[in-house]
C-alpha cells in the first residue's frame, strides 16, 4: 500500500469501541472515517479492520478491497457474482479495479423475486418454502450462476437493506471456491446504502479469508 496514510470509513462507534482503537499509534476518529497515519506497519491495520467487522461496525476500506483484487489478478483467480439486496454494487466494486476484465467473468443482477424464478430457475416451492432470504436460496443462486458463467470464485447476496419490511439488514452471502461453498449471515443496522455499502468490505473480508487458506 503506496499511501501517506489509510482511511477507514465507519458508521456508529461506541465509546468502548473509540476507547480500543484509540490504543493504537498514529490513529485519527473523526465523525465518519479513522485515519491511520504512516509510519504505520499492516500488522496493526489489518488490526483494526479485522476488529470493525468482528464488532458488526459498517465500514468501507478502499485499499483493502484493491490490495484483494489485485492479488487475485496476480493469481489469476476469475470470480462471478449474482447479486440481490447489492443491486449491483458488488459488481460496480470489481469493475472499479484496473485490469480487473482478465479475472471478472461477469455478473446478474436477480433483485426481485420474479428474476429469481424466471432469470435464475429457481423453483417456486423453494422459495415459498425457504424464502428469498435464506442460505437455500443464496446457494441455489451460485448454482444457477454456474449455468452462466465458469469462474473460480462465485459470489451470491441476498437480504433485507430496507428501509421497511421485516428482519431489516438480515443478509445472507455464499461464496463457492475450489469445490466448496462459504455461507455467512450477518445482521447490520443502519440506513438502506449504509447497509450496501458496508456488505461490500464484509464480503471481501470474508472472501479474503477463504483465499488465506490456499495461498
């Protein structure tokens, strides 16, 4: 990371949460973004991302979904996504990154229940059954996705960003890598983008961390 300094934004910090990340050297709170101040090793960043999402704080960190694009183009590792409660931001995330059209296969955007049944082939009964929000359906959503494309990596969401509607910020991502599928759910609160917005670094994070297992 060729940078003066790295900048975190966040939404909602406790006191116990400034009272931690206050311990640490060179670090700045502001009212929406931490600044880490060079000289300051990668050790202690990844420190404090780690601690962002361990404690369910929405937070959007540029260099550390670059730092993971790049590695997988260096690698060579193609990933390709359907997207729900994302609406494409998840896709828009990848296509930001330089050269990224060597490893980025494609996406789907399958947003309402209808593109579900009629793009993807998911069968009604499973949904009337499961609903559109459950780990069933967000793994038969990388199935149908591997119809289209032939990646590496696949990546599904789906969820309530609301702002109305039950179980709001319930979300629910699988990732399939090497013959294996990764299933999380999370619950954020905050507003509708906020939630979006947020998703995205989780669902590097948790991507990075399947890669960590093989490289």
């Amino acid at each position: 990371m060729e940078l003066d300094k790295y900048i975190i934004l966040y939404n909602k910090l406790s006191n116990n949460d400034i009272n931690y990340l206050t311990k640490f050297d060179h670090i700045s709170i502001g009212k929406n973004n931490i600044v880490i101040k060079k000289p300051t090793d990668k050790e202690i960043y990844y420190k404090i991302v780690n601690y962002l999402i361990r404690k369910r704080i929405l937070f959007y960190c540029f260099d550390y979904i670059d730092n993971l694009l790049n590695f997988m183009l260096e690698k060579n590792i193609t990933i390709s996504v359907v997207e729900s409660v994302t609406g494409g931001k998840l896709s828009d995330t990848i296509v930001n990154q330089e050269g990224i059209s060597k490893i980025f296969k494609g996406s789907i955007i399958a947003y309402s229940t209808s593109s579900k049944i009629e793009l993807l082939k998911i069968s009604k009964k499973a949904i009337n059954k499961y609903g559109t929000v459950s780990f069933n359906i967000s793994n038969k959503m990388i199935e149908s996705l591997k119809n289209y494309f032939s990646s590496d990596v696949y990546i599904s969401t789906t969820g309530y960003a609301g702002p109305t509607g039950k179980d709001v910020g319930t979300i629910y991502v699988t990732i399939a890598y090497n013959g294996k599928k990764y299933n999380f759910k999370w619950n954020f609160r905050g507003k509708r983008n906020d939630i979006r917005k947020g998703l995205i670094s989780y669902i590097f994070w948790a991507l990075n961390k399947i890669l960590i297992k093989e490289y």
